[in-house]
C-alpha cells in the first residue's frame, strides 16, 4: 500500500496548558511525548512508501520531548532528525505555543532547508487581561517579541488564531487585539 504523498504525525497527546476555552487537558489528559525513535521509525517508514512531506502533530507541538523517559529531545532537534531522512522534502508543525516558542526554532526556520517557511502562532488575544482571564501564559509584549524574531526569517509566513467576543471581553480589549494585528 502507497503512503501519501503528505503525512500527519502525531508527537504528542494531551496538553498541560488549561487554557479557560479548551477541554484538551480533560478529554485527551496530561501531555505526553512519543519516544523520539518511534517517531523518526514511522517517518522513515513513509518515507521509504513514497510520503516527501510530514506535518508534525500536537496539542502544544514545541513543547515536544520535556517528559521523555530517553531525556528531554527539544523539538528543534526533533526537526533537525526528521530532516536527515532520506526522501523527506517538507516538514511543517501544528499548533506551537507561544511561550514554549525557543531560539533553537527559529535558528531551524532559518537553517533547515526541509522546513517549511511558515508558523502558525496563535495569538488568541492581544489585551493581556484577556490572555490573562484564558489563562494564556504569555503577554502582549512576549508574544510580539516572538513574533518580531520570526519576522526576521527571511521569506517566513506566520498565520494565527483569534477569539473575539471571548466572556466579558469589552470593546476596548477588543480594539487592543485589533491594533496589535494592525501594528504586527
């Protein structure tokens, strides 16, 4: 049987974030990080099927390796694995989590031929107290810092989620998430 050409990996189950909008952490549990072999075992198996490009898969994907019984395995080194594998062309991630968001990735954004030029980084808010009332843990402030270092990768996208009208958010805070889309 033929792999696609373009394959879904999970690398983590569940989230430990408790963001106030997400049942993730009830209905999948506390996050889990696949051995790192098994991982690079059923992407070499795709590969060697025919499958040249991977999307990695997790709740909070950046946060890959921190509860691995082989070690913490940062998922820029994950990254980097993936990418010696013969046959793999693209690798693309959903959904990091801002303040999981290294240096190490985006040094793999601007290094690493094999992934691609794109971020989806989700914003959610930008009015601190509402991130704060999500119980988002990072601020307006660290979230545009993160984004002003993937600005400077060259040729890189970066796409992202909003909620509006999330519960006792005011228009003011409203306008705040708007101007800062604006500014950014």
């Amino acid at each position: 049987h033929e792999a696609p050409l373009k394959a879904f990996v999970p690398i983590q189950y569940g989230c430990d974030k408790f963001c106030t909008f997400c049942i993730v952490p009830t209905t999948r549990g506390r996050e889990r990080s696949r051995p790192t072999e098994d991982i690079l075992e059923e992407i070499r198996i795709l590969a060697d099927k025919g499958t040249k490009e991977i999307t990695l898969l997790g709740q909070t994907v950046n946060s890959y390796g921190k509860n691995l019984l082989e070690g913490k395995v940062p998922f820029a080194q994950l990254l980097w694995r993936i990418a010696e594998i013969d046959g793999i062309q693209r690798i693309r991630y959903t959904s990091p989590y801002p303040r999981d968001f290294r240096d190490d990735l985006i040094s793999a954004h601007k290094n690493c031929p094999k992934v691609m030029p794109h971020c989806h980084l989700p914003l959610q808010a930008g009015d601190d107290d509402v991130l704060k009332a999500m119980h988002r843990q990072y601020s307006v402030d660290s979230f545009s810092e993160i984004y002003a270092r993937l600005r400077a990768v060259p040729g890189l996208s970066i796409t992202t989620d909003i909620i509006v009208g999330f519960p006792g958010e005011t228009e003011k805070q409203f306008e705040n998430t708007l101007a800062l889309c604006e500014r950014l």
